[in-house]
C-alpha cells in the first residue's frame, strides 16, 4: 500500500486494521501532511495495554485463530502477532517520523507524524485562517466529547473557533458516519438543541 492508497483510505473514512508489509518503507518515501491517524473499533485483545505495545516482547493472542490462518494463508497479511514491532523497526529508518498508540474512545488509534519545517524567516506560529487538518480536529472533538455531550456551538468554542466553521461540520459527519458519535435527539437531527456524545 503506497501513501496515496493510505490517505484515500483514512480520506474515505473506513475504518480497518491495517497490516504493514515490507513495502512500509516506501510509504514515507515522500513527504507526509504532517500528520496520518489510523482509528480501529475495539481495545487490544487478550489484556494487552498500550505499554505492553511499546516494548518488543510483548505476546498477542488471536480472536479468531481461523480467520487469521485464513488471511496469512491467502498472503492478506505476512505474519500476524509482530505488527507493532515490525512497524517500529521500519520507523528507526525515518527518525523525523513520530509514532504514536493510543487507547480511547473505544478504539485504538495510531498516529504517524512529521513536525512541520519550517523556513527561518516564518513566524513560529500558523496564522489563523489556515485550517487543521481533520484528523487533528476529529481527535480534539472526540477528546472533548469523553467529557460529556456538546452541541456544535460549545464544540467550536471549545476549539478556539470564533463560529461554527465547514471543518466542524465536515468533522462531525465524518465522527457521525464512523459511528464514533451519535446524536443526543435521534428524532430531530438538526434541532437547534442537538448534542452530540461519544458512541457507547
């Protein structure tokens, strides 16, 4: 899978484990948009944590042992249980990359990304009008709805946004479509009352 391939998918809003294979190193062969999030529904199996992740020894157990001999056998995916490790291994050839597991909302969501360069004679800050890109604001609306619910006015100022922008809306459609958030007035989507909450 090539950077293009993973964006149009993360683009698309599907959500799927992905398993890196040896072409990992050509994926970041070119220059990344700072910032590429991967969100797979459900927690690690078998009493693995996040800290278990982040070292080389840890022991994955399968949920299915059928359906994962299956996907190895048809050559879906190289070798099952290593991926974290694999992946960690083939970052050690780009250390302007960071990596980046979490747990929350639900799922696990793995972060790659690039701090921005940026020339000498640029302030350090962006300017306001320049977006975010949506994974960073789907990440942010997400974090503020594990506080409890909020309706898009209280979502945009929350996120330092003077008025309910495009981007907000687009993002939480996105969150909507996942299933990541629901609605609190199923009946009436576009109330002027509506919230929205993490999906439970």
């Amino acid at each position: 899978m090539n950077l293009v391939q993973l964006q149009a998918l993360i683009a698309e809003g599907e959500s799927q484990t992905l398993e890196f294979e040896a072409s990992f190193d050509n994926a970041f062969s070119e220059p990344i948009d700072h910032q590429i999030s991967i969100f797979s529904p459900g927690t690690f199996y078998g009493g693995l944590s996040v800290a278990d992740i982040h070292t080389d020894r840890y022991r994955s157990s399968l949920r299915n042992k059928l359906v994962a001999e299956a996907f190895y056998l048809t050559g879906n995916i190289e070798k099952y249980g290593s991926g974290f490790i694999r992946i960690r291994q083939a970052l050690s050839d780009y250390p302007e990359l960071d990596f980046k597991v979490e747990e929350n909302f639900g799922g696990v969501m793995v972060t790659f990304s690039q701090p921005e360069s940026q020339p000498e004679s640029q302030p350090e800050s962006q300017p306001e009008s320049q977006p975010e890109s949506n994974m960073s604001i789907q990440s942010k609306v997400l974090q503020l709805l594990s506080k409890g619910p909020m309706s898009k006015r209280e979502l945009s100022l929350a996120l330092g946004q003077k008025k309910v922008s495009g981007q907000l809306n687009k993002v939480i459609r996105e969150l909507l479509s996942l299933n990541l958030v629901t609605p609190t007035i199923t009946d009436k989507p576009t109330s002027r009352l509506q919230k929205y909450q993490l999906s439970k």
